[in-house]
C-alpha cells in the first residue's frame, strides 16, 4: 500500500513487556472501567492476550468483564505511530455476540496540554457481530467513516492494511482497497496502538452476551508496522 519503499519500525510480540503494556490506556478512566461507552470491561495489568495472540473476555460477575487489553502507552519503549505509518495484522474473529474487538490508536496530548483532535483515535477496525461480515472503519481526527458490509467471513482470517496517511487513511482487507477517507492525520498526528477486546453493554443495537457465555475472544498475529524510508 505504501507509494515509496519503507521499514519495519515495529514488530513486538504481545509477550515484550518493553513494547507492550498490558491493561492499561489514558482512553479509559483510572478504575479500568469504561461504562459511558457502552462497555461492561474491566482492564487491569492482569489482562494480557495469550502468547498467540488471543485476546480473552471473562465473565466476571456483577455484570463486569475482565477484558485483555493492551497498548504502548505505558511500555517502557512507548513506541507511537506517525503520518506515513502503515499497520498490518492477521486477524480472526467470531460472530459471539456480545464481542467488540477493536485495533485502534490513541494520542498522547499537545504540548499545550491540549488533546490531539479526536483524542489521536483511529479505529483501524472494531467488531460486532450484530453485522457478522462487517468492519466499521473510523477517522476520529479529521472525521472520515465507514462500514464496508462484505468484507470478512467469521471464523476466517484476514489480512488487514491501514495506511496512516498526512492526507488521506487508506484500509485493505486481504489486499483488497476497502475505504479511503481522503482525510488522512494531518502532519502532526502521533498515537499509541492499542488491541483489545470490549464487551457490548446492549446500547446502540450492539447486543450484550447471551447469559450462559462466559468467555468471548478473537485473535490477532503478526502485527507489524512499516514506516516509509527518507527520500
């Protein structure tokens, strides 16, 4: 996807506790809670995917989830995307309801103190499987969506290529072009990867987990993000 040759700059496992950190993100309030977006989550320094990957939700009881989560937010390395990045992941996810996966960004403030527009987010996918075939694609910094309704099959695993451009983010699914925003970052943009997965609370037609479920998951391998060399 990238017009001109570029580098791998990042390519940890989940398992590198300098790259990566486990249950913890500035996007959500300090309890490791996150009700007022519609999630029933609990993320803490506990809550880290498998060696392999695989991201857990937990039943937990008292309608919390114990969710894995994590970010480079808070690694000791605090590795950050620029304009120009482009991410790409295998992943694999299953239509259980309830399930929100999610490979997104969030932005460290200005130097101000002022936060980035949209906070640095860019939702380089999300999950319900209230739509099984769907990913929602969003630009929360320059506000761009949207939600290609045929682009995976559960329990399949697809290729995901998100270029982070100054002026326009560009998605492919399995090497195929799905949504160009024609937005983009802008130059200055910086933020934090961050995978998860979230438990739906039942608002906005994403509907919770069926009683008896007491575990949810998807998986994600080989994310690896190249930067374009200098001309």
């Amino acid at each position: 996807m990238t017009d001109r040759p570029s580098a791998v700059v990042f390519n940890a496992p989940f398992t590198d506790r300098t790259a990566w950190a486990p249950g913890r993100t500035s996007a959500y309030p300090e309890d490791g809670r996150n009700p007022g977006d519609n999630k029933l989550d609990q993320i803490g320094p506990r809550y880290a995917p498998s060696p392999t990957g695989v991201f857990h939700a937990r039943r937990a009881g008292d309608g919390r989830w114990h969710t894995d989560l994590v970010s480079t937010e808070y690694a000791p390395d605090g590795f950050e995307l620029l304009p120009g990045d482009e991410v790409s992941a295998t992943c694999l996810l299953h239509d259980v309801r309830g399930a929100w996966p999610a490979l997104w960004t969030w932005g460290r403030d200005s130097q101000s103190g002022r936060p980035q527009p949209g906070h640095g987010e860019i939702d380089l996918f999300e999950y319900h499987p209230t739509h099984p075939r769907m990913l929602e694609l969003t630009n929360h910094v320059r506000g761009a969506a949207d939600y290609p309704p045929d682009v995976i099959t559960p329990g399949q695993p697809f290729l995901l290529q998100v270029l982070l451009g100054k002026d326009s983010v560009r998605w492919s699914v399995d090497g195929i072009p799905v949504f160009a925003d024609g937005r983009g970052v802008g130059p200055h943009w910086r933020a934090w990867p961050v995978v998860c997965i979230s438990v739906a609370a039942g608002e906005y037609g994403h509907l919770p987990p069926e009683p008896g479920v007491k575990e949810l998951s998807w998986q994600c391998t080989g994310l690896t993000v190249r930067r374009p060399e200098a001309p």
